[in-house]
C-alpha cells in the first residue's frame, strides 16, 4: 500500500510579527500530514509558531532567465517617480 508521495514547500514564521520564510522542502502524502512532517522537521528546537505547507506544483514563479524583461526597469515611466510631483509645505516629512 503505497501513497503518491507529493512534494510541498515549507515555510516557518519564527516569531509572532515577523513573516514566514521559506526553509525547505518534503514529501508527503497530503496536506494533513505534511504540516505534521514539517513540524517534525523543522520545528524540532521550537524554532516556530506557525508553518505553512504548500504543494510545489501550485506556485507560480518566474524565471531568472526572462528577469530582465519580467522585472523591467520603469525609465519610461517617470510619472512613477516621486521627483515629479510637488509636495505642499505642510507636508514636511515623506
């Protein structure tokens, strides 16, 4: 009796107020367990106080090859640049 292992990602938020950090990855045969393998995993010393386990398959990303068209600089946009606009003198800090 062998279940489809699935690969999941793991994420870890160390401290309340702080955000969750991707910090490995593993298989397991659904979500439920997962969640206890990454608690098992990773979370061995305390390290944790909340995990998130997410099926690869199910991120989006993009390549680091298409970066320089995907993160394209914004040149020629410089109405999204700050130096265009006038402040009023009552706005004294931005």
């Amino acid at each position: 009796m062998s279940a489809t292992q699935e690969l999941y990602e793991v994420f870890v938020r160390p401290r309340r107020g702080l955000d969750h950090k991707h910090v490995g990855s593993l298989h397991a045969p659904d979500p439920t367990l997962a969640l206890e393998y990454a608690r098992d995993v990773y979370t061995r010393r305390g390290e944790g106080v909340s995990i998130w386990v997410v099926r690869s398959c199910d991120i989006t990303a993009s390549q680091e090859t298409d970066s320089e068209s995907f993160f394209d600089p914004l040149d020629d946009k410089p109405y999204r640049h700050a130096l265009y606009y006038e402040l009023p003198d009552s706005v004294n800090n931005m």
